[in-house]
C-alpha cells in the first residue's frame, strides 16, 4: 500500500480556508448554525486527506482520536447541565441570586465576580465547573443589576480562567505541562509570571468599568421585585448553599470531577424535595428538561428557566463536528504543513513566544480543541526553545498564555460553544470583556521583547536578556 506523503502548503490550506469561507456563509448568506458547514468542511478535509495518500481508516482514526480525547469534558457538559437544572429546581441558584442582590452593588459587582470565579476554578481546577455554578448565579445578578450580560460573561470568563490556569488540578494545566515534559508546580509557578500581573490588570479594568457605570441602570425596584419574587416561588435559607459548597468541598479532597459533580446534582434533587417540595418524578424531569417555571415576572422566569442535558445537546453536536475537523487536519499533517516552516524564520525569543502564542490561538479556530491547541505548537516548536537553552516551563506556560486562554474566545471550539451555551452569551458578544484573556498573550509577548520573566536552563529563576 502506498504511503500517505506530507502535503504541500495549498493542500494544507484547503480545508482550513474551506471552513472558514463555509462558516461565513452558511451563516451570515443562509442563517445557518455553524454545526452544518462544520460538517461540509470535515468533507472537504477528507476529500484533501485522500488526495495525500490517506486511507479512510487513517482519516477516521484521526476523527475519532480527536472525539475519545474530549468524551470525559463531553459527559461534564451534560452533568452540568443537569447540575443547573437541578440547582434551580432546589432553590440553590434563586438562593444565590436573592443573597448577591442584597449583597453586592453595581460598582462592585465586576471585580466581585471574576475573584469569587477566580477563586471556584482554583478550588475546582475547572473553568467550566466555576462557569456552571456561581458564574450562572452571577449572570442573573448582573441582570438584576442591570449590568450588561455580555460584560458579565466576559467577567466569568476571566476570572474562571484565571483560576484553571493556575489549579493543578486543571485538565489545561496537567496537559500543558506534561507536553513540555516539566514538572506540574514548577509549570504553576511559571505562569504566575504573566498570569498574575494580567488578572491584576484585568481587575482594575472591571473595577474602572464598575465605578463608571456606577447605578446608572441600577433600578432598586427592580432588584426588589426579583428577591421579592423568588421568596414567593422558593423557599430561601443558608442550607441551600450546600451544593457550591460540597463542589469545592470535594475538589479539595481531590474527588474527579465526574463524581463529585453528579453527587453534587443529586443533592441539588435531594434538596428541591425537602425544601421545596418537589417530588421525585420532578426532580428527575429537571434533570432531563431543566428547571421549568412561570412565576409571572417575566425578568425572573428568564433568570431561572433554564438547565437539563436537553440544553446542553445543541452545544455537544457542535464540539462533536469541531472535534473531528481538528482530528482530520491533525491527523494528516496539514496544521504542521502551514505552521512547521514558520519556526525557521523566527531569529528572536520575542519572536519564538509571538508565534507560539499566535499558533496555539490559531489552531483553537482551525483544530477546534484546547488540549490539540496545547499539544501541536508544544510538539513542533520545544526544539526550538531548547536550541535558545530555554527552560521547558517557559515553553508551558507560553502554550498556556495562547491556546488555553483563547479557546473559550472561539464559538466552535469547545470551550467557546460550552461558555456559551452554559452562560447564555454568545461568544463574539463576550469576547471583547474577556480582559484577562486579551491581556495576558498581548503581556506574554511584551515581557518576551523586553527580557522580563524569561526563564533558562541553567538558572532557576527569572533573567532578563537583551533581546536583539
């Protein structure tokens, strides 16, 4: 059998502008969700794979490669989904919002949020628990509060990432850091080095926002009129803060987050029939269909009615296509034919972590996966920072800088469809309020030019180089 040979640049490009022209299209000429040009350009990248000399077995094989990779975050999508459910059905969710209306105001809110997400994801190491708990909580305070929701996504945003990037018990990390064959803490340490001073610059950003926008859409009647009705339709008290609490509980014992989530779940149930007397076929209703209600307050109901893995179904079809796009081109050497040749060009360590960070953040678009987008720049470009004598942390954290970062700014990737879906903004709508994550890549790179937190093998620690 002849042997697959590695394609040439306008063969490697094919697929990629293929998609990108099919999404373009189909969306904005034909109204189309993004899952059916998805699946058009699978076709055409299947169509170029075989020209190379790829078998449909080596083709499927790189489809399904790609899927088995993120089926356990696939199964955390559906949990979660039934977690909300299940959450607002208890009282847990009303709960937290009728507490964080009493508690917070608008000047304080953006800051609030993103440290409280910040410090979920940390606990949890996950962006998309933190998302999925307090950051729908956060959302429909933010609507009491007549703050804008694509701002507040971009606050849960920040903050939970935040926190994932410097858990390890975050999937990114451990994936990070086990590409550049470094060990997990001193991979953590690394990228408090560009992770800290962004989030600091982030929060600032959110606390100026905060203090300008001031109570100009606050409405006092309005908040009122939410706490007021959630009373009505919810029993209140502290011991529906259980649930969040066991979440953390459990990630600082270190129970995998399948486990814990779902027993999470079923204390939200267990909790909807003793506080708010649900019964049982209710509660598991919720969990298929969301929590479903009408409190006749159209703010509230638009706050709470919401959750199930019915609506999480939309989001995993689209992870499902964007996965085996990536799993095609990565399969058959078209991502490393477009960006492999680059690296040769590149004469300066600034140069070397801009096209680190721009290739991670480009396959987030083109290879559609956060751990793809970790796993081929870090394989195609560690040569090149041990040629500079670089540290191998040094590599992790700039993968983390792009890829990690930017691969909930992407709708189709992962991570993007999942924030999206679980916040209820869409992802070009948050994007520009996601501080952190257009920070910390725009400071990486800066620090890289001007010799600031570079590390070396020979030293432990931080130097400064100059940088020709």
């Amino acid at each position: 059998m002849k042997e697959a040979r590695k394609p040439r640049l306008w063969e490697a490009l094919v697929p990629v502008l293929g998609m990108m022209l099919l999404i373009v299209v189909g969306i904005l000429k034909f109204e189309l969700e993004p899952h059916i040009p998805i699946v058009l350009a699978c076709f055409l990248a299947a169509v170029m794979a075989k020209k190379v000399g790829h078998t449909w077995d080596n083709i499927l094989g790189g489809m399904l490669e790609s899927i088995n990779r993120a089926l356990e975050a696939l199964i955390i999508v559906m949990i979660v989904g039934m977690l909300i459910g299940s959450w607002v059905s208890s009282g847990t969710v009303p709960a937290m919002v009728y507490y964080g209306l009493g508690l917070i105001s608008p000047k304080i809110f953006l800051p609030t949020g993103a440290i409280l997400c910040a410090v979920v994801s940390v606990a949890t190491g996950s962006a998309w628990t933190s998302a999925g708990t307090v950051g729908i909580a956060l959302m429909s305070i933010a609507e009491g509060l007549g703050i804008n929701p694509a701002l507040a996504a971009g606050m849960v945003i920040s903050g939970a990432y935040f926190g994932d990037k410097l858990s390890p018990l975050s999937d990114s990390t451990n994936v990070a850091a086990a590409t550049a064959e470094t060990p997990l803490y001193d991979h953590v340490g690394a990228m408090i080095s560009t992770t800290l001073p962004s989030f600091v610059i982030a929060l600032i950003i959110y606390a100026i926002v905060g203090i300008r926008m001031g109570t100009g859409n606050f409405d006092p009647s309005r908040v009122e009129l939410i706490r007021s009705t959630i009373l009505k339709n919810f029993n209140i008290n502290p011991w529906l803060m259980l649930p969040p609490l066991f979440v953390i509980f459990a990630a600082v014992k270190r129970i995998p987050g399948i486990p814990s989530l779902l027993a999470a779940t079923g204390l939200g149930g267990l909790f909807g029939m003793i506080f708010q007397g649900r019964g049982l076929g209710e509660v598991l209703q919720t969990f298929h269909h969301g929590f479903k209600g009408e409190t006749g307050v159209e703010v509230v109901d638009k706050l709470l009615n919401r959750g199930g893995v019915e609506s999480m179904m939309w989001t995993i079809s689209l992870i499902i296509f964007a996965l085996a796009f990536g799993g095609i081109l990565e399969k058959s050497g078209f991502t490393e034919a477009i960006l492999g040749r680059i690296v040769t060009k590149v004469k300066s360590i600034g140069g070397l972590v801009t096209l680190t960070i721009v290739t991670g953040i480009i396959c987030d678009f083109i290879l559609t996966d956060q751990y793809l987008s970790i796993i081929v720049p870090g394989r195609m470009y560690a040569k090149a920072f041990d040629d500079r004598n670089l540290d191998r942390k040094f590599l992790s954290r700039t993968l983390e800088d792009g890829a990690t970062l930017w691969s909930a700014l992407c709708p189709w990737n992962g991570c993007g469809a999942y924030q999206a879906a679980t916040l209820g903004v869409s992802t070009f709508s948050y994007l520009p309020y996601a501080f952190l994550n257009i920070i910390n890549p725009i400071l990486a790179i800066i620090f890289a030019y001007m010799g600031i937190a570079i590390f070396y093998k020979e030293k432990d620690g931080i130097e400064s180089i100059k940088v020709d």
